[in-house]
C-alpha cells in the first residue's frame, strides 16, 4: 500500500490473505499513525449491485479523519470506490 499520506486505498479481499483471502470483496484504506487503516468495504451484494460501508470511530486514533458513519449502495464497484474517495476525501481533516 501507498506510503502517501493522503492516499486513499482499495484493496481486494484476496490480496490481504488470511481469513479474507476467500472473500469477494474489497477493504477500504486510510493512512493514519501506525501505516494504513481499515475503514469500510465494498462488498458485491446477489443482485450485482455493491454495499459501501464506512466508518471512522475516535477509538481508531485516526486522526486525520473526522469520525464518521456511511452505507450505501451503488450499481457497480466503479461507483463505489469513487464514493468511498469522495466520501472520505469529504471527512479529511485541514492539515494544521
């Protein structure tokens, strides 16, 4: 994952090996102190369409993001991930 302080990551289920590893689905990443930060998914819903959920709580010490709650869903995981960038582009604290 991207060492860019800013960046905003997504990441197939598959590619975090462990018990995800046989998952259809994909994590939702933020920098924060320790590297990166899991904070939602996308995960493909029976009728093709795809579940975002985010969330940000104060016990995740992720400070450079204002806590936060979001589900939705969208027609493809193209949609999605830009919601997830937007979204948390959204919730990114000003540098100070």
């Amino acid at each position: 994952m991207p060492n860019n302080p800013t960046a905003i990551t997504i990441v197939h289920f598959n590619e975090l090996g462990g018990l995800l590893e046989s998952s259809n689905g994909y994590g939702v990443f933020v920098p924060c102190a320790f590297g990166q930060m899991n904070v939602g998914a996308i995960l493909p819903c029976p009728d093709g369409r795809y579940l975002l959920n985010i969330m940000i709580s104060k016990e995740m010490e992720i400070f450079a993001y204002e806590t936060c709650e979001f589900s939705e869903e969208y027609e493809t995981f193209d949609a999605a991930a830009d919601a997830a960038r937007k979204f948390l582009a959204s919730k990114r604290k000003p540098e100070q």
